[in-house]
C-alpha cells in the first residue's frame, strides 16, 4: 500500500489534503486499474467502500486505488476535481504499475457514484482551479465506470434524490447547478461503458437513480450492464459470504468480475 497527495499545491480551500492510496495484489492477473470513491453523502467517505473494495479487487489480481477526495465543508468542483485528478496520477504513473492507460475505470457507490457518474460525464473545462504540470496533460475521462447503488439525480421528486448529497456537495448553489451536475442529464456518445447495481428496496437512494441514468446511457448508444437486486439495505458494499439477509445480492461482486472480463479489460 502507497499513500500520495494528489497535489502539490491544493487548489480550492484545503483543510484536508486529498491523497490516492494505491492497493497492489500479489499476484496481478491484468493490466487494468480501477480508481475508487467511496461513499458518504459528501459529507464522509465509507471505508467499506474503499479499502473494502481494493482488497476485494486485489484478491482477484486488479490494481485499484482509493481516492479520499474533499468532503463538507468543500463544495464542487473540489470533489471532482480530486476524483479526475484521481484517474490523471495513474495514467501519468501507469508504467511504473503495469497499467494500460486505455483500462482505467473508475468506481463509486452512493454519493461515491455520483461523483464516478460526474467524473465519466462532465467534460466541462473548470478554469478557476486549472493546475498546469505534467499530471493535468492525461486524460481524466476513465474508460468504464462501475456505480455501487449510486446517487444520479440532484433534482427531481423528494422520493427519487439523495437531499442531502446534493446539498453538501453545493449548498447554496443547490438550484443553480443541480440540473448541470445530475450525471443522467450530461451523458454523451463520449461516456464510457458502465456497470451497474441497485436494490429495489434501497430506501436511502431510490433506484430510480439508477435507472434514470441507465435510461440516458441507452439513449446515447452506451453500453451498460445493470442488475437489480429485490432486497438489500442502502450502503451494503461487499457484504460477508455467511451473510443470511442478503444472500441473492452476494452475488454482484462475482457479475462484475465477468463484466470485467466481457468487456476485454
């Protein structure tokens, strides 16, 4: 394990130095690398969501790297600006990890996975923050994304949005950029191919998030895979195999791995 700061100077208000932790298996079966934002409502970041899922990867041989990204009191863009900056350190630094540049995907749950949704998204420039080196000149657009019952929609009805999300993540610009940064919104021809999950039962994010955003991929010609699981509690991650409450959902883990392997990555 290697912990790096993702800047050297922190643009933005910096309480909190963001860094990208990098999980390394013992035996590496692929050259892709799969960058992770764990979840929290913008307001924490889950471990479960983040070293959970690194070792859960590394187990089955995949490079993957843990963002801590800038929650409350930081508002966007600095959380998207940490997450691309996320993707640009391991395509700068894929050679030194074995990676293939054209294999990095990034995954998020909750508001995890609506900052992964952003990131394969938002394609606008954010010129009060632009840092100039060597990093900067990758590409931040992954080549897949992974979204773990995630939040989509910052607008809408009071049933179907993650309130909260969206208010820590923009506060007093709630009204003004909600519709710009709900992911399903901005999905073009150049987002990349996702993985999807939910619960149907999830009462903290609705899956409706999930199948907005789905809806958008088919619109726009991306590819997706999307299961819904009938039962399972909001946040689950990777639950433990001897689990009794959510068995059938144990499964998703395993669909990801052969998504993995059908998409050739």
């Amino acid at each position: 394990m290697e912990i790096m700061n993702l800047w050297e100077n922190v643009p933005g208000m910096c309480e909190e130095i963001p860094t990208l932790t990098a999980y390394i298996p013992e035996v590496k079966k692929t050259d892709m690398a799969i960058v992770i934002l764990p979840g929290g409502g913008y307001r924490m970041r889950a471990e479960h969501e983040g070293k959970g899922y690194a070792e859960f990867l590394n187990q089955n041989g995949i490079t993957a790297f843990v963002v801590d990204y800038r929650v409350s009191p930081h508002r966007f863009p600095l959380p998207l600006l940490d997450a691309r900056r996320g993707v640009q350190m391991v395509r700068h630094d894929a050679e030194k990890y074995g990676i293939d540049k054209n294999k990095i995907l990034i995954m998020g749950s909750s508001a995890g996975g609506h900052l992964a949704a952003l990131t394969s998204t938002y394609l606008e420039e954010i010129d009060d923050f632009e840092i100039n080196d060597e990093i900067s000149k990758e590409s931040f657009l992954p080549n897949g994304q992974i979204l773990c019952y995630p939040v989509i929609n910052l607008q809408g009805k009071p049933s179907e949005i993650h309130v909260w999300s969206g208010m820590y993540l923009l506060d007093k610009k709630h009204a003004e950029l909600s519709y710009a940064l709900t992911p399903a919104n901005i999905v073009s021809e150049k987002t990349p191919p996702a993985f999807l999950w939910h619960t149907f039962e999830d009462e903290a994010v609705n899956v409706k998030n999930s199948l907005s955003y789905a809806n958008a991929l088919k619109d726009c010609g991306v590819s997706a895979e999307m299961h819904i699981y009938p039962h399972g509690r909001h946040g689950l991650g990777i639950p433990k195999p001897d689990s009794k409450l959510h068995t059938h959902v144990l499964q998703w883990s395993e669909s990801l791995l052969k998504w993995l392997h059908y998409m050739e990555f």
